[in-house]
C-alpha cells in the first residue's frame, strides 16, 4: 500500500537520504533505526511534504504523493507525529482532538456554529483510548511531557489516517512509561487495523514490536529484515559497535 | 467544571452584554454632545481593533498595516458620496467590500510570509496605500483630503449618528463573537499555537490565513466607513503606519487573547487620550509609559488581567465548596 522508490534530498553537499527505496503491506509495523544523523527524520519529512525531495517518487494506495503539501498527504490518509513535541500548547486538550476530526470532516470553513457542539463523543473516545480521558479541559501545554506524548498521538489519530508515522513517540520518557506507551500504540494499531512506521532508539521496544525493522546510515537503507535477520547482521553490528565506541 | 456551572457563567455573561447594551443605549440621554462623539469614535475604534484582532489575536499573524484597509474603506465610502448619486447605505456598504477586496489582493502575498516578515510586508502595503491616497491628487484631493462628505439628514444630529454606529458595531462585533466561536475560529487559533502542527492535520494553513485576513479587512472597512461619515472629512492619515500602531496599541491594551480586549483598550485608550491631552501635551509620553508597563507587567491586558483573577477566585470557591 505505501512505496517509496529511489528518494533523494541533499542539503548543499550533504546527501541527507540517498536512493532510499522500500514497500510496506498493509497492517505492517515496521521501524527505521539508525545512529543520529542517519536521515531518519528528513525521510519523514520527505515522505509527509515537509521537504520536497531532490528526486524519487512516494506512491501510497497506488496514488503519487511525492512532494504534495503537508496538508494534502493527511487528507490522503497519512498522519504523522514528531519528534519534539508538537501540539497546540494553548488550547485544551479536548480542543486539540477536536482542531484534528474537524478538519477530517471538512468543517473548519464552518463560521456560523459554536464549534463547541462538534465531535464531542469521538475526540472523548480518543482521548479515553489513550488515557488521556480525565484530563480534557487541561490546558495542553501544561501537561506532563509523557501525557504529552499521548495528546500528540491523539492529533494523529484524529485524522484517520491508514498510514501513522511516528517519530520517536517515546522520546524523553521513562523506560517504563515508553514500554507502556508503546503497547498502547501497538494495541491502538492493531485495533484500528493501521499500518504503522516509526522511528525509535531503544532496541528493546524496536525488536520487541516491529514485523520489519530497516536500517538507515549516512542517508541509506543498508539493512532491512525481520528483528532476527537485523539482529545477526554483520553490517549493522558494526555500525552500531563503532558508535558505541 | 460543571455543565450547570458552565451556564450559569453563559448566563451571567449575556447579562453583562444586556445591561452594557442598555447603558451604551441610554448615554444620549445623559452625556453632553462633546463627550457622545467621544463614545462614537470609541465604538468605531473597537470595531477596528476587533477587526484586527481577528489576525493579530486569534490567529497569530501581527499585522502593522491595519489602517491600510480601514483607510481604503473610509475613501471609498467618500469618494462614492462625492462623485456619484449613490445613496448613503449603498456607500456605506461598498466600502468594506472594497477593503475586503484589496485584503484580497494584499493578503495573497502577505500570508506567503510569516512574522516579522508578514509584519513588515502589511506596513509596506498599508504606505503603499497611503502614498497612493497623498499622491493621486486628481482623485483623492491628496493631503487636503475629502471635506464636507454629504450625509442625510437624519444621520446629521449626533446623538443619530450615535445610534448608527452603536448598531452597526453591536453587529459587526456580534458577527466576529460567532466567527471566533466557530470551527473556523477554533481553526484559526490552532494555526496560531501551531501552524505546522494545523498544516498536518490537513489543514491549508494560508488559505485560512488569507480567509481570515480578508474578514477582518472586511471589519476594518466597516471602521473606516462608519469614520468617514463620523467625521465627514477623510485624510491621508487615515493610511498612515501611526494610525496602524493606535489600533495595535488598543488591542494590546486590551489584551489580545480576549475577546472584549479590543473593545476594552478603545475605551480607555481614547479616555485617556482625552482627560491627559486636557492637561499636558505630552500624551506621547504618557502613552509610551503606558506600553511599557503593559508588556512588562500585563502581557494579558486589561481584559486578560481581569478575566485571569475572576478565573482564581471561581476556582478557588470551586475548591472550598
């Protein structure tokens, strides 16, 4: 359902990602690992619109997506979460649901209404899905950074996506809090029969959740293969020794 | 909060709204003519302010041209009154539809841009069209500007005018209550938390920006308009970046994160104005001090300021009961 062929983006001289081609199936949960630097990041921001690649075609659900605004990606079906934290501070918790399912269904354009009135069972059952249910009317932004997280996975979630890419959903937290959170993400995939990519450090939650993991260095996918396959690879030993070195 | 607790606020709020309503509708009973047209011009300068603050508050963008738009609202009520046979309501409406026409044109390469840039590139646009008023003398009768605007004789009493323009304002900021509280509205302050975050969630963050600016191009013409038969003369001035950083000012002062900001800022703003200019000719001076201690000490405004302790001291009876 999602194919990405041949992406290219430099930045000056620097080959950021390089001839970086993969499929995904349906259903698949799969993870990019790789040391800081790899391109990880930018091929996210290659594959939502936030950059606009050098050369290379994205196709999801047999239609071309490459390089259509951040915008039109969501509405074709896929959502993403970032690294840093990025949520809508200011508003409630409820609020930022509610911002995501009204513009899933085209109502933003809406001047006449009390938006109060919208959506108010779905961006609850989101919320309660992720434990995030007592909290709504909490102003976003002074949440704890883990509930934080969450409400970003929520925004995710509140587009319908078929395709969710995560990047690092588990930054800055606990071990514990991130073995949690990744089993709420796995069982919410699972759930809603998505299709889901993300990007992680922690080999752990890596090997303990992914189908597929690929490896990326220098702006390639060197190594892609089932947690087995990837664990036993020479290449990516290596790399990952000398980093640690 | 409680749902009950929730209407009883909406409640107390609506009465608020009545009994000012009814205040500002029983002043031409009590106020001497020299002190309604003060009122007048506070109400035209809310809803200038509240024009504004459409952008400047809800969705983030810091516009220092505003009086760009309230000036081409202003001239083209004038100038159809003066060249044309046009009625007064005909003239009066097609001023802000030609503001919301040029904010068309002005917004489609503002919003390309975002900050200080945004900033810069409105103020440009607002000199560019007052340049355009001061040079085209043929026309705009340059720094002379259009005296002597005829109006009908039953807006010509003060107290008339009074009430034309308290019902035109109560409307105009009627309609942006129920644009902000709207799913546009909400959208609006979603991009100005966090415009990347709204474009991923498949919102087309700068046709909202221009939509928005055309809006409240649209209630900066009606200032304007609702000014030029006010005052019966429009000048160049009206474009100038000093005009601009007046209505900026009222907002802030106000408090931009607060819907009644707007209008709060303009009542003081020109009360000030009034009662110091009474006493010293440094007015500058005083309003200067005046900014300084408000972004040093009340980011929130005066309306900000006050909604803040009334939220204290609702949570903290909420707490002992």
């Amino acid at each position: 359902m999602f194919r990405v062929e041949n992406l290219k983006k430099s930045f000056g001289g620097l080959m950021a990602v390089n001839e970086v081609t993969f499929t995904m199936t349906k259903g698949e949960i799969s993870s990019i690992i790789g040391p800081n630097g790899a391109g990880k990041t930018t091929l996210f921001n290659l594959l939502t619109g936030h950059l606009k690649p050098d050369s290379g075609t994205v196709y999801f659900k047999d239609l071309e997506i490459t390089g259509l605004a951040p915008s039109r990606i969501c509405r074709a079906g896929i959502g993403r979460s970032f690294q840093k934290t990025n949520i809508f501070p200011r508003l409630t918790v409820f609020d930022n649901i509610q911002v995501a399912l009204m513009s899933w269904r085209k109502n933003t354009r809406n001047i006449f209404q009390n938006a109060d009135r919208f959506f108010q069972n779905e961006a609850d059952e989101i919320l309660v899905s992720l434990g995030l249910g007592g909290k709504k009317n909490r102003i976003a932004g002074l949440l704890a950074h883990g509930d934080q997280r969450l409400l970003e996975i929520g925004l995710t979630l509140g587009t319908y996506p078929e395709l969710i890419l995560l990047d690092e959903p588990t930054a800055g937290m606990s071990p514990e809090e991130s073995r949690n959170t990744m089993e709420l993400i796995q069982r919410i995939v699972r759930a809603r029969k998505l299709t889901l990519l993300f990007i992680e450090h922690d080999m752990n939650i890596v090997f303990g959740i992914s189908e597929k993991v690929r490896v990326m260095h220098v702006g390639s996918i060197i190594a892609e293969g089932s947690p087995q396959e990837i664990r036993a690879n020479n290449q990516v030993q290596k790399i990952y020794l000398a980093e640690e070195m | 909060m409680t749902l009950s607790a929730v209407r009883k606020e909406k409640s107390v709020s609506r009465m608020i709204v009545i009994v000012v309503l009814a205040i500002l509708a029983a002043l031409p009973l009590v106020l001497t003519k020299g002190w309604l047209s003060l009122v007048t011009e506070m109400l035209i300068l809310a809803l200038a302010a509240g024009g504004l603050n459409l952008i400047l508050g809800y969705a983030g963008m810091v516009s220092f041209g505003p009086a760009g738009l309230y000036a081409v609202g202003a001239y083209a009520t004038a100038l159809i009154l003066v060249y044309t046979s046009w009625p007064f309501g005909l003239a009066f409406i097609a001023g802000p539809f030609v503001a919301a026409g040029a904010a068309v044109l002005i917004g489609w390469f503002c919003v390309r841009l975002t900050q200080v840039y945004f900033a810069l590139l409105t103020l440009a646009f607002a000199q560019i069209i007052h340049t355009i008023i001061f040079e085209w003398y043929d026309f705009t009768k340059g720094d002379n500007g259009i005296v002597d605007i005829p109006l009908p004789e039953l807006l010509k009493p003060i107290p008339h005018y009074y009430y034309f323009s308290l019902i035109v304002v109560a409307l105009c900021l009627g309609l942006l209550w129920m644009i902000v509280r709207s799913p546009f509205g909400k959208t609006l302050q979603a991009m100005r938390e966090n415009a990347q975050r709204a474009e991923s969630v498949g919102i087309p963050v700068r046709r909202y920006q221009l939509a928005a600016f055309v809006i409240s191009g649209f209630f900066l013409g009606v200032a304007g308009s609702l000014f030029c038969g006010f005052n019966k003369n429009v000048f160049p001035n009206y474009a100038h970046w000093i005009k601009s950083t007046e209505m900026l000012v009222v907002c802030l002062l106000g408090g931009i994160y607060n819907f009644f900001g707007p209008l709060v800022g303009s009542v003081v703003y020109l009360f000030l104005d009034k009662v110091i200019t009474g006493y010293t000719q440094y007015w500058p001076l005083v309003l200067g001090l005046i900014i300084i201690v408000l972004l040093l000490f009340l980011r929130g405004g005066i309306a900000g300021f006050i909604a803040e302790r009334w939220a204290q001291r609702r949570g903290s009876r909420e707490e002992a009961s």
